[in-house]
C-alpha cells in the first residue's frame, strides 16, 4: 500500500531504473521517449518527463538532444588511484608519470595543456607563502578510454621554477616532481585533502558528465625535504571513474 501512495513519476523512476541494473537496458541503450512512457504508463507528459529526469539527476542517464534519454556510458572499470605509490619517489624518479601508477595497460592521455604566469589565488599564495609573488599554473584535462576524467591545475611559486622545463607544456620524463628535484627542490613529502560535491556548469560541459554526477576534489601539496610548500596542485575528478586506494601500514 505504501509504495502505491509515492508519486507516479517515481514509481515509473524505479521501473526503468530496475530495467537498467537488470541489463535490459545496457549502456549506451536509448530509454523510453516521453511519448512511450506515457502510453506504457498511462500518464501525462509532465509525469513521463519527471521520471526521466529522475534518472538523469542520478547520473544513471544522460539525455542528448534531439535524441532521447540514453543510458549513461561509463568507463568499462573505473580507475584505481593509489596515492602512496603514485607519488614515490621511485616512480617519478625513474621517469614514470605519476598519472601512470594507475593506468595498467589504459590510455590515460593529456589532451589539453595550458601553461601561464599568473597571480595566485588567496587560497593558493596562503599555502605557498607566496606574498604576492606569482606563480606558473600549468592546467591540464586528462581522458581515459577517450572519456574526459580529470581536471588538474598546478600552482607553483615562479622563484622556483623561473627558466625552466616546468613552463613548457612538456616537462620531459618524471614530469614537474623529477624537474623539481633538479631544481634542488624536490619533493619529500606531500599533503592530500578530499571532498566531493556537484558539479558546476563548467565542469560538467569539460569532463562530459551530467549535472547529477558527483566531482571528487582533491588539493595535494608538495613539499621539499626542509618544509618548504613548492606546488600545490588543485584535481576535480568524474566520481564516476575513479576509486580512490590508500593502501598503508598500521
């Protein structure tokens, strides 16, 4: 009797939804139009509308215009980032990316890379102790099995890295942690926070995602062997992509 009284739109939600996890409807598929849930269902176009945009502001489908509702595609297996291994000195130190830790056999490719000088935001100049200095921003848009997944934006102090690779697009073998330790300033150790929330228009329109689909924000800082903060690097995620491993002893 109970699940009789929930509104029309939401018990149509839970049919398709248990269409989809049942493999009726793969990714990819196209859902049911407007038209067909109403005759399916017997009801008014604004409830048939409803229950698709249930669906849609769960991330579990995407609508494409002039196309239809279709279910969300995802990556075959979401990425397993493992921080403590990712960020050793044995991986970026021997030439190996960072980004490459997580990968296996997967591209995971840079498909826009930007460089600049800038003024750094407060939140950043705050970590960097930069008082007023600038900072060069290298940002960049990583894609996975031609998906858009991550955002990242790295911000480090110009009196460090001032005439060197770091302000080319390609920072060579090790990336700017290996270029760093040439500088005499590599890092030693590094600081990650996490949060999530939704994302903004922006992001969703770079990282391909519908607006019902969670980011994972990450802020990792690297400092040198004496304490000194020489990047902090600014990372939204596709939640949807990514699983986050921390692996440690106790």
């Amino acid at each position: 009797m109970t699940s009789n009284r929930r509104p029309k739109y939401e018990q149509i939600a839970d049919a398709l939804r248990e269409a989809i996890q049942s493999g009726m409807y793969e990714p990819g598929d196209r859902l049911p139009s407007e038209s067909e849930v109403m005759v399916t269902h017997g009801v008014a176009r604004m409830t048939a509308r409803r229950a698709l945009g249930e669906l849609r502001s769960e991330g579990i489908a995407d609508a494409r215009k002039g196309a239809g509702v279709f279910v969300r595609t995802f990556p075959r297996r979401p990425l397993r980032r493992q921080t403590p291994r990712r960020l050793s000195r044995e991986q970026w130190g021997s030439g190996r990316s960072v980004a490459a830790a997580d990968i296996e056999d997967r591209a995971l490719d840079v498909d826009q890379v930007t460089v600049s000088e800038e003024v750094a935001p407060e939140r950043i100049g705050a970590i960097l102790n930069l008082g007023g200095e600038a900072v060069c921003v290298r940002r960049r848009r990583f894609v996975l099995d031609g998906k858009p997944v991550l955002l990242a934006a790295s911000y480090l102090p110009m009196s460090v890295v001032a005439g060197s690779v770091i302000l080319r697009k390609d920072t060579g073998p090790g990336g700017i942690y290996a270029r760093l330790a040439e500088l005499g300033h590599g890092p030693a150790r590094f600081r990650e926070e996490v949060c999530s929330r939704m994302p903004v228009k922006a992001e969703t329109t770079v990282l391909h995602i519908p607006t019902g689909t969670p980011v994972i924000l990450i802020r990792r800082t690297a400092f040198t062997g004496e304490g000194r903060p020489v990047e902090v690097n600014e990372m939204t995620l596709d939640a949807a992509s990514y699983v986050l491993e921390y692996d440690f002893d106790a």
